[in-house]
C-alpha cells in the first residue's frame, strides 16, 4: 500500500483547478460584437423591444430591454 501525502495530493489539486479556473470576462458586453446593427436598427426606428425579439430570434441572445438601453446610451455617449 502507497504512502498518502496530502501535500502532494493538494499540489495535484491545486494544479488543476488552476488549469480549469475560467477567466473572468467581465467588463466586455455580447452586445459589442453587435454594435452597428443595434445602431443602425434603432435609428431607423426599431423600438427596443423589437431589438429584443431581433436578437433573440436571430442572435441567439437573451437580454432585457434596459440592458440594449443603457447599452446604446453609454456608446453613444463614447462616439460624441
């Protein structure tokens, strides 16, 4: 029978959950790969809820309508 070292089993351990840790993302947006799109659609007259359905629909996308809001104001708000 082997010999248990739990500091080199946790070495193992550790090791590996290092490899699997997923990186944080956070800070970009699913949006931003959509940017001229929403823009274009809401200035053509595209309500928000609309943009919603489109990129339900067609983007596979599932965000409120606040969301396209505040993220369509604060790129407007970059642009001027």
């Amino acid at each position: 029978m082997q010999n248990f070292n739990p500091l080199v089993v946790l070495a193992v351990v550790r090791a590996e959950c290092s490899i699997r840790r997923k990186r944080s993302t956070w800070g970009t947006s699913v949006l931003t790969k959509y940017l001229a799109e929403l823009i274009t659609l809401r200035n053509n007259g595209a309500s928000l809820a609309e943009i919603r359905f489109w990129l339900k629909k067609h983007k596979r996308i599932k965000v409120a309508r606040s969301t396209i809001k505040r993220f369509l104001d604060k790129k407007k708000a970059a642009v001027i």
